[in-house]
C-alpha cells in the first residue's frame, strides 16, 4: 500500500509540473499542427459532398476518399483521446479551436468547389508534414503521418492543387 501512495504522489508530481523551457518553444507548435489534424476532419468531409455534387466521385476517387476518411478519423481521434486523458477541459478547447480555425480557413479560400475542398484538404496535409517534423526532435505525432500521403492518394480527382499553404498558414495565426 505505501508502494502504491508513493507512486500515486509521484504521477501527480508529474501531472502538475508543466512544460520545461525547452519545450515551450515546440507548445504552440504542437497546438497548429494537432488543430489542423482536428481541421482535415471537416476538409474531408467537404471535399466527399463537393466531389458527389459535381459527379467526380466514382469508382477510384470514392475508394480514395474511403482510405482518406479512415486516417482523418484515426489521427484526429487519437489526438481527442490523448487531450481528453491529460484534461476534460483540453478536449473542449481542441473543438474550440477547430471550430474556429476552420472557419478562418474556409473564409480564406475563394475558390469555387471542388477546388476549394481539395486545396484545403491537401493544403492541411503539407502544413500537418511541416509542422510534425519541427517537432519531431523532441515530439512526435505519429496518427498524423498517413496524412502526408493524402495528396498522392487523391490526385486521381484530377483537380488542380494551387498550393494555398501560405495562404491557410497566415490566416490562421
């Protein structure tokens, strides 16, 4: 029983202590990149109805789309869980800030759909690449590096990629 107190009050030692100085540097880092795996889930979704409204979502696009969907689901499930187990109220501000950054991406990209849903989706996945391996030196998120393979998965759609990544980067800080 004295085993099992001591390491009760280590873990919460541990729990209370927060980031040292030299992470503080990868935080905010770690918080675009793990918003902007919140963020692919409604890109994704999007992109599904822009491609069925416009009749491009057939036979390899629509498998595509399948295997996308599934790893969108994966990382950003794993990044709630993973906030959700360190703090409830850590979850909450995930959705809050998804809310709003998608918003702030939407608003930014005046293309017409399906463009504007495939620029956005691919967009992310690039930003999500960059963004990992700045902290992959101490961090590493590994549920997001599936995504790096959506753009190569979904250029089947044969729609154009403008390379909005500066463009979702400058609107979003």
């Amino acid at each position: 029983m004295q085993l099992i107190r001591r390491m009760a009050l280590m873990n919460l030692r541990i729990l209370d202590r927060g980031p040292s100085a030299a992470d503080t540097k990868y935080v905010p880092i770690a918080v675009r990149m793990l918003t902007m795996v919140a963020c692919m889930g409604y890109a994704v979704i999007d992109l599904e109805t822009a491609l069925a409204d416009a009749g491009k979502l057939r036979h390899q696009v629509k498998l595509r789309m399948g295997q996308i969907r599934h790893m969108t689901e994966y990382a950003h499930g794993t990044a709630f869980n993973m906030l959700h187990s360190i703090n409830p109220a850590a979850s909450r501000q995930y959705n809050d800030q998804l809310d709003w950054m998608y918003g702030r991406i939407s608003a930014c990209i005046l293309l017409p759909e399906p463009e504007k849903s495939y620029n956005i989706v691919v967009s992310l996945c690039r930003l999500i690449e960059k963004y990992n391996s700045q902290i992959s030196s101490r961090y590493d998120f590994n549920p997001a590096k599936p995504l790096y393979k959506v753009p190569a998965l979904i250029a089947c759609a044969n729609i154009t990629d403008y390379r909005l990544d500066n463009i979702i980067e400058l609107n979003t800080k």
